[in-house]
C-alpha cells in the first residue's frame, strides 16, 4: 500500500520518544526508554534502511510473542494474579519494541495487518500460489504502540502527582496529530478538551479518595490473615451440609521422618450462628494484630544469616533438637496479603529456615503461626516435639466455657442424653461422645440434606435430625460438649495429613480439617471425634487431568522458586541466561548489518526549466492537500499530485482546472501576465471545498 494512504496514521516526529521517556520517568527505567527512544526516532537522520518484507514483519512479531511469553514466564515463577500481569505490561514498550522497529527502518511507513494472524497469514500465501489477486490491510503501528507505552506507564505502584498530567498531555498530542492528519477541524477538539481533562481528573479523583480510605480503613484488617487460608486466623463459617467442595491439588509439602497428622491453621474461642472467631478483646488487645506481638521474645542467627524464632524457655530445646525434631515445609499461597497464616505442628517450639529476606515468623495466644512480609512461595522449618507443652495459652475464662443461647437447649439435652455430667474423668468424656458419633453418625461432604428448616441452628438440625455431615460440625458439637461438662475447648483448622508422596507428605485441599482442643492436665490436646471414614477423601484419586497438570506445574515452580534462592544456583542461572541473551543480541546485530541498505534521497530533476523556484499561493496549500489526498510521492510532480483532487467529494473539477492553469502560468511563464491576487482567491476557495469534502 503506498505511503500517501489517507488512512495510514503516522505519528509526527518525536512523539513517540516524548511517551517512551515519560514511562521511563514513571516507571524507573529512564535509561531503557532513552535507548529505546533513540533508536526509533533517529532513523529520521541515519541512512541505513532494510528491505523488511513480510516474513521480516512475521519474524518480529514472532519474536514480540516471545519476549512476552519470557515476561509471562518471570512473572509467574516471581508472582501471581494481578501483580503479575501489571508486571507484564510494564514493559510492553521492550516488548513490542521489534514490530515498531521493523517499521521504521522499512522502505514502507506500513507492516501488514494479515502478519499477525496465522490462519490470516497461511490464506494470504494460499491466494497468492494459486495466482488469485491478493490485497493485505497496511497499517502503521505507530499510535497503537504509544497507546501501549502510556498503558505500561499507569502500571507504576506509586504514581506520582505529575502523572494525569503528563497522560492528559500525551492523549491530548495523539488526538491533536490524527485530527490534523485526517483534515478535521481542532475548533471543536480545543473545546471539548477541558471537559474530557476534568471529567478525567474527577474520576481519578474519586478513585484516589476511595483507594485511600479502603486502604486507611480496612488494610490492616485484611492483611492481619492469610492470604489462601481465607482469614483463618480471625474467622471461620460452617459449611453449607451436604454440598463441600474440597481442592483436589497438593497445597503443602512436608519433609519430617514420622506423619505429623495433624497441622494447625489456627484455633478459634467464640462461637455465634454458624461463625467461629478468635476474640482477641478478652486479653485487652486492641487490635487483632496485636494478639502476635512479642510471643517470640527470642532469636539467634545461624551462620548462613537464617533466623531461628522461638521463646526464651526453650532455647534449651532448640540448641539440643534432635534430627526427629525436624519438619520442613514448604507451599504456594498466591494471595497478595503480605501476612499469612500458614500450617503448624503439634508440639512446635521454634520456626526457623524461612524463604525470604525481610519474612519473620509470628505466634499468637491461639497457637496460629503467621509469616508476614512473605514471598509467594512458602517455605520453613519447625522445631517441635509432641511431648512438649503446647505454645497456645492456658483458657482465658469464661470465654473458653461459653455455649451461645441458641445452642444451648440442644447441647444441654444431649450431653444429658450420654450422661456426660456424671462422668469425673474427661476422657471418658471425649470417648463417651466419639462411640455415639461413631454409632449414630456418618461423615459426608456431599448428600441430600433436605428443605432446609429455617427455624432452628444449623447444629441442631445436624444434631437431631441429619445425623450426617463434614468435619465442621463434629468438631463445633464437640466443642460444646465438653464446654457443657466444664472442660475448656477451642476449635482448631487445618489439615489432617495421611498421604505418603516420594519423599514427603502430600496435603492437599481435600485434607482441609477441623477438630477439638480440649484443655486437659495442664496442656492442650487435639482432640478429634470426626467419623474415621473422613480420610477416605483425602487422596489425589479423581483428579482431573488439567488439575493434575495444574499440580505438576505449580510443585515445579515451588522446587525451582527454592532452588534459584541459593546464590551459587542464582549466580550460575544469571550467566547462563546472560550468555544466551548476548549471543541472541549479537546474532541479530549481525543479521541486521549485513542486510543494511543505504536511504537514497531523490534528486527532482527538472527538464524543462533550470532557472529559479517560483513559488505561487497554490503551494500553501500543500499540508490541506497531504491530509486530502496524502502523501506526495518521491519524484511525482506537483501539478500531477494536486489532480487527484479531481476524485474527492465536493471539489469543483473546473476550478482545479483553473488553479493549475493560472499555478503553471505564474512558475513557468514569469512573462506573461497573471493576476496573482485572482489566483489567490481561487486557492482560497478551492482550500474551503477540500476542507467541507
């Protein structure tokens, strides 16, 4: 398609260098977008140019896809989610940086639309064999990669107060250049500009005042939990009867020499409509986060600059662990709170070998591990041992004990019922309430509950009528049960562990669990009266074949996430890659070198007259008649270029016939008497028709 195409859009010099600096500015890579600046604005004044024909533009497209494919990959081993993907954009000017330079250094102003669409590409070259006439869709990149330059420029995360500006300017530019381009007038454009400039600023505005106010109101809340364990330190609701839907995909990994059966999420102490919390006021904290403050008032450095967290009465333990002491852990949580709740073992005393440089490890009164400023990928070890008094505090009184009233009639007639007041010794108790559960009960997380009766709790209708149901509900009756006879319980989560993998213990979701910590001699015990039959879910089998893909994938990118942590294995990654980069670099250089051609400029060779330029009022016209017909073409003659104006709508032919005639009179026959005021007024007039058609 020839470059004098009114539709072809090209940006005016300069305005894609000023959108490259302004993301660099905004972004912190100022000298990249300088480099990137320089190298496609200056083939304005560099002589060299390349025959890029279609496979060329095919080529760097291709290669495009490949850089984003590299940056997706990044991302994805680096983060997750949201995150991720603003990550990715951040720098699609370097990723799309060949099809623009392509472009540019091209004996066309144009690449071909048909190039980026395989099917698209493979009919075209089908056409073409079989001899049929074959038309592309020519279209400059141009404005589309400016477009793309400012969209990676809003993905800073702290945007500065020059921002809009600078966007509203660099919109304003692109909008200016293609109404000039296409003749429209810009009357309009300049008065409708300062609406779209404080509609623009009202709704960032908005934004802005909302994002802070979330941000002061509710962030501390949010990130006070684990992300992937859905506020499970501070909250959790009984599932719906009959319709649980558990994860199939492994979501932790423990390396330990016996099966720790059970890991905590975390405990919680008050009970009300089907919601258990942890209420953190009865021990006069003020807020939630407060509750993890200073449990570990102890810490000790290991020679590799790890840190060992635990409390200062066991240091004894920690400096004697035995090698059975040992658990390593090790998950994803893709979430973006920068806390999170993650599993914990029975009796553990210390956590030490955590994944990143600014994670620390914290413990609340209820037992509930946290990891806060943490990395995606999870990783740690725990110091425990089962016979050791648990880190969790002694019941803090009547919150321990408490029964909500709803509940209370249903809870007090059973434990009539198993005659637990008269039991003295509470295990008999716990074991009284597991041969009925056992007996009369039966575990399901999917069955036909039934219409739903609204006039009573959840429990009872699980208690008196169901008799079946998922761990939730064992684990809250149990709960209660022993509260009722005076024996202060918690309810825990986490997961019950009983798969063997190769050479670790495999958890996945459908091992999520809940059970009873009863308050016993002096120690909290787990206590678990779920129907044994519940571990019959928790294996991998029925995964699907995606899933199973999904998991193989995600344990890959966990594996190499720890592996690239260590500095010899980051090091020997980092030349490696570098010496494939630089031999990429060099290739291409040298492709491009020696397929270099030189830009000609045409010399306008005028046979008939080699006298002085006379320059007439038709030749002001010029840019009106570029945006009508387009570009002149190297070598064409002026009065042939003006012509063409013969075909647009609403230009009279006779007067184009008379500016010519009058226009070649006045260039070439100086003698002869023209009347230069008359030939004025038919461009005049003939400028009003081309800017109306």
């Amino acid at each position: 398609m020839p470059k004098n195409d009114t539709h072809i859009l090209i940006p005016p010099i300069l305005l894609t260098s000023f959108a490259l600096l302004f993301w660099g500015v905004t972004s912190g890579n100022v000298l990249v977008a300088l480099v990137l600046a320089v190298l496609l604005d200056c083939r304005r004044w560099v002589p060299l140019k390349w025959d890029f024909d279609e496979v060329a533009q095919v080529k760097a497209f291709q290669f495009s896809l490949l850089l984003v494919s590299a940056g997706v990959a990044i991302s994805w081993i680096d983060d997750a989610g949201a995150a991720g993907a603003l990550n990715v954009m951040s720098w699609m000017p370097v990723m799309f940086f060949p099809i623009e330079f392509v472009q540019r250094y091209g004996h066309r102003d144009t690449v071909t639309l048909n190039s980026f669409f395989f099917f698209s590409r493979k009919r075209m070259a089908q056409d073409r064999k079989e001899g049929r006439e074959v038309h592309p869709k020519q279209i400059n990149t141009g404005y589309p990669y400016i477009l793309g330059v400012i969209m990676a420029a809003s993905t800073a995360e702290e945007l500065e107060w020059y921002f809009w500006g600078g966007v509203c300017v660099l919109i304003f530019a692109v909008v200016f250049s293609v109404s000039r381009w296409r003749g429209m007038r810009t009357r309009s454009l300049w008065l409708v500009l300062p609406i779209v400039v404080t509609l623009g600023w009202g709704i960032q505005w908005t934004m802005t005042t909302a994002y802070l106010w979330v941000k002061t109101h509710v962030k501390g809340f949010y990130q006070s939990s684990g992300g992937g364990t859905f506020l499970a330190d501070f909250t959790s609701h009984l599932g719906e009867l009959g319709n649980v839907q558990l994860n199939p995909m492994i979501e932790w990994r423990v390396w330990s020499e016996s099966n720790p059966e059970y890991l905590r999420l975390a405990s919680h102490n008050n009970y009300n409509q089907g919601r258990w919390t942890y209420d953190y006021r009865v021990e006069n904290f003020e807020k939630f986060d407060d509750s993890y403050r200073d449990f570990f008032d102890a810490e000790v450095e290991v020679s590799d600059g790890l840190v060992t967290y635990f409390q200062k009465q066991d240091k004894s333990l920690v400096e004697q662990a035995k090698k059975s002491d040992f658990l390593e852990v090790r998950g994803t949580i893709v979430q973006k709170q920068s806390s999170s709740v993650v599993p914990s073992a029975p009796g553990f005393y210390a956590v030490s070998d955590i994944l990143g440089e600014a994670t620390y490890a914290e413990v609340n009164s209820m037992g509930a591990l946290r990891l806060s400023n943490r990395d995606m990928v999870i990783s740690y070890s725990l110091f425990a041992d089962s016979d050791k008094t648990v880190l969790d505090k002694v019941p803090l009184g009547e919150i321990d004990l408490r029964i909500p009233k709803e509940e209370k009639q249903v809870i007090s007639s059973l434990a009539d019922q198993l005659g637990l007041r008269t039991m003295e010794d509470p295990m008999e108790v716990i074991d009284a309430i597991k041969h009925y559960f056992y007996s009369e009960f039966e575990y399901s997380t999917d069955f036909d509950p039934g219409e739903i009766d609204y006039d009573r709790s959840k429990l009872e209708w699980f208690l008196n009528d169901l008799k079946c149901g998922h761990c939730e509900y064992y684990a809250t009756a149990a709960v209660l049960l022993l509260r009722e006879v005076g024996v202060p319980s918690r309810y825990a989560m986490g997961y019950a562990v009983s798969e063997r993998g190769t050479d670790c213990w495999n958890v996945r979701g459908t091992n999520a669990h809940a059970w009873t910590r009863a308050y016993i001699d002096g120690n909290w015990i787990n206590v678990d009266l779920t129907p044994p039959n519940f571990r019959g879910v928790s294996s991998s089998g029925g995964m699907s074949a995606i899933d199973w893909l999904r998991e193989r994938i995600s344990l890959i990118r966990e594996d190499f996430f720890i592996w690239r942590q260590d500095p010899l294995n980051r090091t020997s990654l980092l030349v490696k890659v570098s010496i494939i980069a630089v031999l990429l670099f060099l290739w291409i250089i040298y492709r491009l070198w020696k397929n270099r051609s030189r830009k000609v400029t045409p010399k306008l060779i005028l046979a008939s007259w080699s006298g002085d330029t006379v320059m007439t009022p038709l030749h002001r016209l010029e840019r009106t008649i570029q945006k009508k017909v387009g570009l002149r073409a190297e070598g064409e003659p002026y009065s042939v270029w003006v012509e063409k104006l013969i075909e647009c709508d609403g230009v009279d032919r006779d007067l184009v016939a008379q500016v010519l005639k009058s226009h070649q009179k006045m260039r070439f026959d100086p003698a002869s008497e023209i009347d230069e005021k008359r030939l004025r007024s038919l461009v005049k007039k003939l400028k009003q028709q081309t800017r109306k058609g």
